[in-house]
C-alpha cells in the first residue's frame, strides 16, 4: 500500500496529544528521561498524533511507535482497540513495539536497548 501523508491531525487529537504530554506515568517518565535528546541515537516524540492515535513515544527516522502499556491495556475492550490501533499504524509503514509499565520498572536497561536495536533496524533496513 502507498504511503498516505497525514499533514492535517485533528485539533482536538492534537490538543489531546499536548495534554497527556503532562503529567506523564512514572513509566513513561522513566523511557523519556533515557530516550530525550538522542539518548540512544535516535531523535524521539512524545505523545506523538499519527492520524487519529497517540503514541506514547515515536522515532520518525526509523517510523516506529514505542508503546507503555500500563494494566489496563489487559481489559478485553482495551486489547482489541489496542490490536486494531497496531493493525492499522502496520499498515502504514509504522512498527509498533510494546512494553508493559513492570517491564520498564524491572528491566528499563533491556527495554532500551530493544527500542535502540528496533531503531537500527528499521533505519538500516530502510
């Protein structure tokens, strides 16, 4: 499928996309205190709009979207948003990668270096 161009995001997604911008979870604070300022390389977002989604963190050079799941992406409406949401950024030309909020407590060293080796990949297969 081509590559579609979302220049216009919705205001309201936009604006959304500022708000959760603060405060973030203590998860999120974790990863975006490693990733900010090229921390593994890579130029990241937060609460970045794609479309009509949010990403919790985005690498545009290597097009791929970084999610912290917290417990309640494990309610069953939630999962099936969640699959649908993955299915249609794949479908874009995005890679979707996830992390739960205990991965990231637990080993926030190993999260990283899979978002790093995610990000050399996408680049270097580009």
């Amino acid at each position: 499928m081509p590559e579609e161009k979302f220049h216009h995001i919705n205001p309201r997604i936009l604006q959304h996309a500022r708000d959760l911008r603060h405060p973030q979870t203590p998860a999120e604070q974790r990863v975006w205190a490693a990733v900010r300022n090229r921390g593994l390389g890579y130029k990241m977002r937060r609460q970045h709009p794609i479309h009509r989604y949010i990403a919790d963190f985005y690498c545009v050079e290597a097009k791929l979207v970084i999610e912290i799941d917290g417990d309640t992406h494990a309610e069953p409406k939630q999962a099936e948003y969640d699959v649908a949401r993955t299915e249609w950024l794949e479908t874009h030309g995005h890679h979707v990668i996830r992390f739960s909020n205990r991965e990231v407590y637990e080993n926030l060293d190993g999260v990283l270096e899979k978002i790093r080796g995610a990000c050399e990949g996408r680049v270097r297969g580009s």
